[in-house]
C-alpha cells in the first residue's frame, strides 16, 4: 500500500525497501513477551514484519488520519491503533512492561521526540530499546563523542540516560517519496545508572548557553552561569580557554550540577 501524495507538513517518507525493514526489524530482538511501540507506521511494512515475531501486544501512532484509518483496515486487532500527535502522548500509560520502540522518525520533528523521551524520569522502566531511524547528519549529532566536528548539545544530552549504537546508513532510494538527504537507524538502550541531576531542562539549559557560542572559549559561558568561575573551574578542572567541543559529557553534567546548586 502506498500513498500517492505524502505530506510533506507531517514529514512523511515511507520506507520501501524489504531488507532495510528486516535490519531493522532484526535489530530490535523481538521476544514473545515484548510489547512494541511503534511511532509512524505510514504504510505499515515495518508492522507487517513486526507481527511476524509474535510480540505480545504493538501500539502504533499515527498522526495523520488517512494513513490511520488504512492501517485499521488493514491490521484491525493485530495492534492498538493511536490517532494522536507523538509529541503530545504520554507513552507511560500504554503499557506496564518497559516497550521496544520502533520509528521512521519524521526528520522535522526527529530530535524534539528524542529530547522528549530524555526528559522522562526511570527512562529504563517505560523503554526497553529503541531503533530509530533518523537523518544521518541528526544520527551524527547524536553518537559524536568530544572534539568532534559533530559534537554538540544534542551529544550530549543523548548520552546523558542512552547507550547509542549505530545500526546502518539508509539510502534515499529506500524511501518513497525519495529525500534529499541519507538516513541512519540507531540502536538506542536507556541505562539502568546515570549522572543523577534535579532536572533535565537544566542541562538543556546548559548546553545551550555553551553551544550557542560554540567557537568561542567556555570563559564566556562560564561567566553567564557563575559569578565565581575560577573557583569552579577549579574544582571541576576545567580549562577555561578550551572550546565547549573540547569538554566531555561528563563536564558538562557537572557543570549542571554545580548551576543546579545556585538555585536551590
């Protein structure tokens, strides 16, 4: 089944391609007892292949009504059809076992959903896994590690609660309608033990005071948060003459904590 006009509004390109289906579908280990979680189903071929591993229950999410509606005639009670909007849901209340969570990712909206579900508290009791399929320049955001040209605010806060391999690039010709651009699906697993802070929007915060002047040295950055920045640059040994692309991860999430301690 195929849409003759996707809607660009919704960021709709369907994958067609059978053996990037099965990857993807190999990737996320389906057992018996795993309640799937699938975000964009469109045309439902990833469905289709999903339901042949016998997982105990699949809710699907889809925006768009038309495509919502095809997929009830086509699955009826094989899965939970959900009518609704991704970024507005709640995914707690679907299920009580942690679900696998599959999705062609609309690539407007893409690292919106991944903050999303990073903001969520006991992230590993709600998600078993996610195979995500993203743009590859979003995917190469997500997996840069320090000192890469890639390294960012999105880095970051990705390995802040997700363990994150790389599954396969995805050409444009997988899809209909054909993007201009390359695709990445990732493999996505919440760890069980993270740095702990009080809150997620403040490290959001963080990143983005540093990123926001990625060029210049951290002494500026610093110097927005702090008052006090050579006594914190010294506690946390912190160069203030490096980029914010030369600290790690862990850096930041202390620097977190130490503004998270200004406004208790």
């Amino acid at each position: 089944m195929i849409i003759k006009y996707p809607k660009k509004s919704l960021g709709q390109n369907f994958l067609t391609d059978k053996n990037i289906v099965d990857i993807i579908v190999d990737a996320g280990d389906i057992k018996k007892n795993d309640t799937i979680f699938e975000v964009g189903p469109g045309t439902g071929n990833l469905t289709e292949k999903i339901l042949l591993k016998n997982p105990k229950k699949i809710f699907a999410i889809e925006k768009d009504k038309s495509l919502a509606k095809n997929l009830h005639e086509k699955f009826r009670e094989q899965i939970v059809l959900i009518n609704d909007d991704i970024l507005k849901i709640d995914e707690k209340k679907y299920s009580i076992d942690p679900m696998i969570v599959f999705g062609n990712l609309p690539y407007n909206i893409s690292t919106q959903i991944l903050i999303k579900w990073i903001r969520y508290n006991n992230l590993n009791k709600i998600f078993k896994k996610f195979v995500l399929m993203f743009q590859k320049e979003v995917a190469e955001r997500i997996i840069a590690e320090t000192n890469n040209k890639n390294y960012g605010r999105l880095s970051v806060l990705s390995s802040w609660k997700l363990k994150i391999k790389k599954v396969i690039d995805v050409s444009p010709n997988s899809f209909y309608p054909v993007p201009k651009v390359k695709s990445t699906v990732l493999l996505i697993e919440p760890k069980k033990e993270y740095f702990v802070l009080r809150n997620s929007k403040s490290l959001e915060h963080v990143t983005n005071i540093f990123f926001n002047q990625r060029r210049k040295m951290i002494k500026k950055p610093l110097n927005i948060m702090f008052k006090n920045v050579s006594e914190i640059s010294k506690k946390l040994d912190i160069n203030i003459n490096d980029r914010p692309q030369n600290l790690s991860s862990l850096k930041y999430f202390e620097i977190c904590r130490e503004y998270e301690n200004l406004n208790t």
